[in-house]
C-alpha cells in the first residue's frame, strides 16, 4: 500500500496548470532587469541532456543544432527553486495517531503513519511538480535524506527512503538504548541547520509536533518557510487521571508523573507560547497550518500548494 495518499494526484494535475511563486531575489536582482527572468544568471552550474520533466523553454536550441541532441542548462540562482522538506519522526509524534486518552499503538511504524504520509505525500506532489526537492527524516539528529534534484513523478524513492527508516527503527528498537535514542527527543534547530548545510533552496516545509522547548521559530535559516503542524487537541491527551505513564526520554523506560491541575497549567502555558510565536512567524510572511488528526489532509495539501503556487 502507497505512503501517498490517494487525493494526491488529482491536486497535482490542478496544481500543474498553475505558475509557482519564485523565492525571494537578491538584491542584485531587484535592482538590474536582466537577473528578473529565469535562467539569467552567469552562474553556470551545469548542462545536461533534456529530460521529460524539464520545461522546454529551458532548451539550448544552438546546442541542438550543434548536436541534434536536447540540452538544458542549469544555474546555481536556479537552485533558490528548489524545496526543503523536513519531517519529524521522534517519538513525541505518536501522540498525533494515539487513540483517545493519549495512548500509543506502541508500534514505531504506525505510531509515525500520519507524520510519514503527511511528508511522503508533500514531497512527492513538488517532485511531480517539476520542483527540485531534498527530504530530510529526523528526530534528536537527522537520520536520513533524500536529494531529488529535477523532482520526478515516480513515488518509488520516496517510498523507499521511509521504507528503510522504519526497518532501521525496528532494528534499533530491538537493539541497545544508544541506537534507539537516535529518535527520542526531538531537536528542530539542528535538523534546519543541517538542511541549511547541505542545500541552497531558500524554502523550508516543516511537518513536525514541535515539541521541542528548545526552538525558536523566528530563527529559521531559510527566507520562505512553512509550518506544518500536527496537532491532537490537548482534551484528547487528557488521560483524565491524577497520574501520566510516560516514556523518559534517556532511558526508555516507562514511568509515572503526576497530573494535576499545576501539571495542565503548565502544559497549557507551553502550548499557548508555542501558538503566539509560529502565529507571529505568520504574521511576518510564514506559512503556518495547524492540522488535527481527524480532519482531511488533502484540504491541508491544497493550502500548502497554494502557498507555493500563484
């Protein structure tokens, strides 16, 4: 069974009509006029044979003269196109799929079903869109990517990057307390620091719980970022007793905590500075989507779409 969900295509062929926004420009191209059109810049990365999924304006027609071959060229300002798309599977994203009172399947895979399908989908629509992608899985570390340069309609990648990052949490989940901590704890600053590193697109596409006290949303280190947020209602979470059974974080090992009505104030109090930051990220030209476990995520795939698309 695909990771991708079904409505997926049938945005995709919608969306292939559209024009995407450009990212933001440099200085440099704001002010001189011939930097304004794609595939001005003198910055010459490489040129390559023409593929299916390029866009024909991009041909060098005097190559093929030349040649009688098709080439494109590619340059590295073309590259700003491209997005990043990260995808939370540290174990807090469990509560996003657990059944009412907040109890886990306790099964890794399907714990991460919703995060995963929720990435996996994104990633394939902008691949099938022609947009150049790199994907990156992590929890406290990142823990795998996935660089597709030119996009690509097939979902095969896609599915095998997630299809070996739960063979790999099933292995470790068997295996010593070191290698299964790799997904307990979830760090969003290095995760983007990473992605940062190792890609020069300026767009971001985050899908995360974020539950992490550590992250700041208004320092990301990408111009154009979206917030994807999965999201149970903290009701559902209430197990509606004077105690919580929870995993600790270095161990693993289960343990009791106390709820009472300080233990709710408190959480209460961190959701509420976490919804104020990502909705001043907003006001400030971020895209920030909170989506809950029981609504349809193809209203939330046409939203994110349309927030990369004129």
């Amino acid at each position: 069974m695909s990771i991708i969900d079904p409505e997926c295509a049938g945005i995709v062929r919608a969306f292939s009509r559209r024009t995407p926004k450009r990212p933001p420009s440099r200085a440099a191209a704001g002010r001189d006029p011939m930097f304004r059109k794609s595939g001005a810049s003198f910055d010459l990365k490489n040129i390559r044979e023409y593929s299916s999924s390029d866009d024909p304006r991009r041909i060098d027609w005097r190559l093929e003269g030349r040649t009688g071959r098709l080439f494109v060229k590619e340059y590295y300002d073309e590259e700003r196109d491209g997005i990043a798309i990260l995808a939370d599977l540290s174990d807090s994203i469990e509560a996003f799929d657990a059944g009412g009172g907040g109890h886990s399947t306790g099964s890794g895979n399907a714990a991460r079903s919703a995060a995963t399908r929720f990435a996996a989908s994104i990633a394939w629509m902008l691949g099938a869109l022609g947009l150049p992608t790199m994907l990156m899985a992590f929890a406290k570390r990142p823990l795998a990517r996935l660089d597709r340069p030119r996009g690509g309609r097939s979902p095969g990648p896609i599915e095998s990057f997630f299809a070996g990052l739960a063979e790999s949490g099933s292995r470790n989940s068997g295996s010593s307390a070191g290698a299964a901590d790799s997904r307990r704890g979830t760090d969003i600053g290095s995760a983007m620091a990473a992605a940062r590193r190792v890609t020069r697109y300026k767009r971001i596409v985050l899908v995360s719980d974020f539950f992490d006290p550590r992250f700041k949303p208004g320092a990301s280190p990408f111009s154009h970022n979206l917030w994807i947020r999965l999201y149970r209602p903290f009701g559902d979470l209430d197990p509606g007793r004077g105690e919580v059974e929870v995993v600790d974080p270095e161990t693993g090992a289960r343990i009791r905590l106390p709820w009472d009505a300080a233990a709710k104030a408190a959480y209460g109090e961190r959701e509420r500075k976490l919804e104020s930051a990502l909705r001043e990220c907003e006001r400030r030209g971020a895209f920030y989507r909170l989506v809950n476990p029981t609504e349809s995520r193809a209203v939330a795939y046409w939203e994110i779409l349309g927030a990369l698309y004129a």
